[in-house]
C-alpha cells in the first residue's frame, strides 16, 4: 500500500509491503500483484510486496498449480 506520495518535486512515493509491512521506494524491488475477476473485468485486490515476500508467493502458487 502506499504509505506517503509525493506530487511536487519529482519526490519519491513510499510504499509499504502489504505482507511484511517493509518500507520500500520504486529502487528497492517493489512488486505489485493484481487478483483479476474476469467475470467482471475487475481488479479485486492489488497487493504491494517486497522481493522476498513476492518470491514466497509466487513458490506457493507455483506449488498449488498440478501440471
């Protein structure tokens, strides 16, 4: 989630992971992961994650997904 932004001055908006709630900017690592209802054309949810908890995700949906 964004924690501070900034309009003026070309600054710097600061987020915040929405897991580990770690203070990030854009040079961090800053991933962002959408949940998409398709039968709405809807975003549901928008999460802001840092690296580590992005790679923790991703190897649980990976992990749930039968190939």
């Amino acid at each position: 989630m964004i924690k501070t932004k900034y309009y003026y001055n070309k600054g710097k908006t600061i987020y915040e992971c929405d897991r580990c709630h770690k203070l990030l900017e854009k040079e961090d690592g800053l991933y962002r992961i959408s949940i998409y209802n398709m039968a709405r054309n809807k975003t549901v949810k928008t999460l802001h994650l840092c690296k580590r908890c992005t790679q923790i995700s991703l190897a649980i949906i990976n992990k749930g997904v039968k190939k």
